[in-house]
C-alpha cells in the first residue's frame, strides 16, 4: 500500500486521458471526413448506453468479478474496438462510412463508460485498505482525473502526425485506445477489491429504478424533471465546440487566427476552469444555498452558448475563453449541489438508488436528447444545410448557440418560479463535505446527512 494516494492519482489521469483524446476534438475529424452532420450521433450514443451499461458492468464486479480486474477487462474491449475505429478509418480515407465507424466507436463508449464508476471503486477499495479517509483524500487523487483529460487535449492540440494534427485525423482513436491498454495492465496492480456473491444488489437499484418512488413527492419530481432539462445542454459544447472554434478558418477575416487552428487547446480552459470552480461551491452554498447554487449553474449555461455565439478567434477571442471559463461554474455547480440535494433529501435505504437516477435523468437522458435534437434540428438546419457558404455558416452557428441559450435561459426562469425546496441552507456538515468533493465524486459520497 505504500503511495498509494500517487498510484491512485496516476489510474485517474489515465482513465480521463483516455476519454479526453476524442471527446472534445471528435467533431474535428467527423467534419474532415464529411460526417460532420452525423456528429451529434457519437455523443448521443454515450447517454444511451450510460442507461444500462455502468449499472450492469456494476453489478458484475460486485458479485463475480473483482473491480480492479473488471476494469482491466473493460478498457482491453474499450481500447481494442477504439484501435479498431482508428484502423477502419484509416484504411477508408476520405471513403469513411458512418455505419462501421459508428458501430466500432459505440462498442468502445459502451465499454469505456463503466470504467469511471470502476475507477472511483477501485480508489475506495484501496484508500479504506490503506486506513485512509475517502471523503479527504479523494478529491485531491480525482483532481488528476481533469490533469489527464487536459494533457490529452493538449497531446491531440499540439502533437502533429505528417504535418496534421491528431485533433483533425483518425489519429485520436489509437491515441485513445493506447491509453486504454495501458490503463487495462496498470490496473493489475491494484489492491484486490472483494466480490460478495451474496450480494442482494440488483439491476434496478443499479440503475436507479427503484428510486422513481421519489416522484410521487412533489418536490423531488420537479427537481429530477429540472436535472433531465438542464441535462440537455451537457453534451452540446463537447459536440460541437470545437468543430465551431475550427469553422473560423474558413472565412477570410479570421483564416490565419492562433485559435482557429488550435481549437482543442482553446476548448481544454473549460476543464481547467472545471477543477478550479469547485473552491466556489462551499462558501456559495452557505452564502446562496441549493436553489441559489442551481439556478448559477442555469445561468451559467446561457452565458456558456452565449458568449460563444458572440466570440470569434480575433478580437471577440476573449468571448471563447470567458465562455470556457464559466463552463465549470456551470458544469460543477449544478453536479455536485444537485448530489448533494439527492443525498440530503433519501433517505439510507435509498440513497444509492437516487444518486443512480440523477446520474440518469442529467447524463443519461438529458443529454442524449439533448445532443440528438440539438443536432437534428438546430445544427444540422443552420450549419450543414446544403448550399451554405463559409459566412452563411458561420452566421448559422451563432444562431445555434443562441438557441441554444435561450433554451437554458427559459430553464432557469422556470427552476426559480417553480421549485420551492423546504429548506433551502445546507447544514455545516454538508457544507464540509462539499469542500471535499468533485464532480466526479460528488455521486459516491454516503453521509447520514438529513435536512
């Protein structure tokens, strides 16, 4: 056990590298190879198999296959159909057909996704064995889960293959899935984590059914309905940032712009902004409390896809970046207060169950609609609409991301007139505890908190 707070840090920064090598520059490439209006399909299908996938895959290692081992076994397939991908792609060329393409990359997501859930299991398995305390020592290790995310930006940003970048070729898949298999042997070392065949969880606790009870209670029906319709825009700047902040290049005015022909780079200030924006949420929430903490992120959220559909790469650059900046307001604030406000609001029996639902309602739901109809019926009528040119484009993007936050500007209107929670201050302890908590661990923290 010994470093294993440096052992743990380094499963966490290869887990988020591996997603953080396409998630963002994906587009890049679709639009290259003329499917950029099929882009909202590849992030769609991440919600669609977050429904079943992470839940199941839970199960499994929870009664027959040690976590660590599952993991390992988990990025083997991830990795192998992600190289898989790469290897199709590179064979047809400009040929690349969307049927083989995408049915290679949803294996891979389908596989991936799981192991996030895995990854936070293996880190407790190992930080309770080690006497550590999970609630402290977490966060700091799942910190370098978002530094593994950027240096994968970074690497497709930067990193030039025969004078290309890898955010604009195949390139990013075998990036990918190197950095699976190596996820896939590191994991090998880690602490054994105990199975229980015995073990009375199911299939529907895992998912979060068993929680729909909650609906009948008025209050957390409209917060789970408000958690589905803010989930909507999670996706979209993922989706379709980059292929936007790209698009510059092919309008004289801005044609030579740095951030034309980095846009991965310019992108990856959100996820920083993402690691630094939780320092806000503890003194926000005792300052504005949950609903006021919520209705921020919403907020958040119109100023994200407004001031992108404001910004260019030349003198409006600073619009970008003040965007990817109040990205992690709106990412995180919502995330992790929402969690809280779950956990605060079930009781023990439950809490597992619900947590298992927002996650749901948010990144299962809510943003697979959101990335479909986003792409159906917005980008793919204003931006890919045969016969536009550069600037008509362009012209239509900035429509989009206006839409986009008129959507989220009517949320927030809705959330504050609508949701009323009883008590609206956290108590102390939970205030401490979100000081200790990321959005990436806020779904995993157990208290017996009660309001």
């Amino acid at each position: 056990m010994k470093y294993i707070k440096t052992r743990l840090a380094a499963l966490g920064f290869l887990e988020f590298a591996v997603w953080g090598s396409y998630l963002v520059s994906l587009g890049l490439y679709l639009n290259s190879v003329g499917l950029g209006s099929h882009t909202f399909w590849f992030y769609t299908v991440q919600g669609l198999v977050s429904l079943l996938m992470p839940g199941l895959v839970g199960i499994i290692a929870d009664r027959f296959i040690p976590a660590q081992k599952m993991l390992s076994l988990c990025h083997v397939i991830a990795g192998a159909f992600m190289i898989a991908a790469g290897w199709y792609a590179m064979d047809a060329g400009a040929d690349v057909q969307f049927g083989p393409l995408f049915t290679l990359y949803t294996i891979s997501v389908a596989f991936f996704m799981p192991t996030i859930g895995l990854n936070n299991s293996v880190a407790f398995n190992a930080l309770n064995k080690a006497g550590l305390d999970t609630i402290k020592d977490f966060p700091p290790i799942r910190v370098w889960g978002t530094v593994g995310f950027i240096i994968a930006e970074l690497l497709v940003n930067f990193v030039h293959i025969g004078g290309v970048a890898i955010q604009n070729t195949y390139m990013q898949f075998f990036t990918s899935g190197i950095f699976s298999f190596a996820l896939a042997l590191y994991a090998l070392t880690m602490p054994h984590c105990p199975v229980n065949r015995a073990a009375s969880s199911s299939l529907a606790d895992a998912l979060g059914l068993r929680a729909f009870q909650l609906f009948r209670r008025k209050e957390m029906a409209i917060f789970f309905i408000f958690s589905m319709l803010l989930g909507v825009s999670l996706q979209i700047t993922n989706s379709y940032g980059t292929m936007f902040i790209e698009h510059f290049k092919n309008v004289a005015q801005y044609a030579n712009d740095y951030f034309a022909s980095n846009p991965t780079f310019l992108i990856s200030i959100s996820q920083a902004s993402e690691a630094l924006c939780i320092l806000l949420i503890p003194a926000c929430l005792h300052r504005f409390g949950i609903k006021g903490v919520m209705l921020i992120a919403m907020f958040a959220w119109v100023l994200r896809f407004g001031f992108f559909g404001l910004g260019n790469t030349d003198t409006g650059v600073w619009l970008l970046m003040l965007s990817c900046i109040v990205y992690g307001v709106a990412f995180d604030f919502f995330n992790v207060s929402g969690g809280l406000f779950v956990d605060q609001q079930t009781t023990p029996d439950l809490r597992s169950s619900a947590q298992g639902l927002f996650m749901i309602m948010t990144n299962g739901i809510g943003a697979s609609l959101g990335t479909f109809i986003a792409g159906t019926f917005v980008v793919n009528k204003n931006v890919f609409a045969p016969g536009l040119d550069a600037e008509q484009m362009l012209a239509g993007w900035r429509e989009s991301w206006f839409i986009f936050a008129a959507y989220a500007f009517v949320v927030g209107v809705l959330f504050f007139f609508i949701f009323h929670p009883k008590s609206h201050i956290l108590t102390d302890k939970a205030i401490k505890d979100a000081e200790n908590t990321d959005s990436g661990a806020a779904d995993m923290v157990e208290t017996d908190r009660k309001i």
